[in-house]
C-alpha cells in the first residue's frame, strides 16, 4: 500500500502543481523546497481528499511538513479507513 500511496501523493504534486518529478523526495520541505503556499495547502489537501476519498483533519494537515508526513497521513487515513469499513 506505502508505494501506492507514494506514488499517487506524488502524482497529485506534480499534476496539481506542475512540480518537477524529481523534486519530490519524501524528505522535501513543502514550503520551503517545493514553494508551496498556504492556499497551495488548502488545495493539495482538497485533492488528497477527492483522490483518496478519505476526509482529512484539519490538525492533521497543518502539522504536514514534508512529503513524507503527507505520505504518512495518507496511510493512516487508509489503514483508519479499512479498519471502520
């Protein structure tokens, strides 16, 4: 599930916000090293939730600060998610 994941996070990044491919490391700073603003994170965390049709806490997403913590959250949305089912 985690490559996945990883690799659907990462298609979102580059689709919504035409970021280079190779920019996306899962240790890369969303704002300071992809210049992501803070409507960038309204709209990235908007299209986590159509995508992965999981609701994402807004604590959740403020606390976000890599890519690896979007990967993570997403995870835990999913495994939380399959747990309720």
């Amino acid at each position: 599930m985690r490559a996945e994941i990883t690799s659907k996070v990462n298609q979102i990044l580059i689709d919504e916000f035409e970021l280079e491919p190779e920019s996306i490391i899962a240790t890369a700073r969303l704002y300071e090293d992809l210049e992501l603003d803070s409507l960038d994170a309204v709209d990235l965390i908007a299209a986590l939730e159509r995508h992965f049709e999981r609701r994402v806490p807004e604590e959740a997403a403020r606390a976000a600060r890599t890519v690896a913590d979007i990967y993570a959250l997403i995870e835990r949305l999913s495994v939380e998610g399959e747990g309720a089912a």
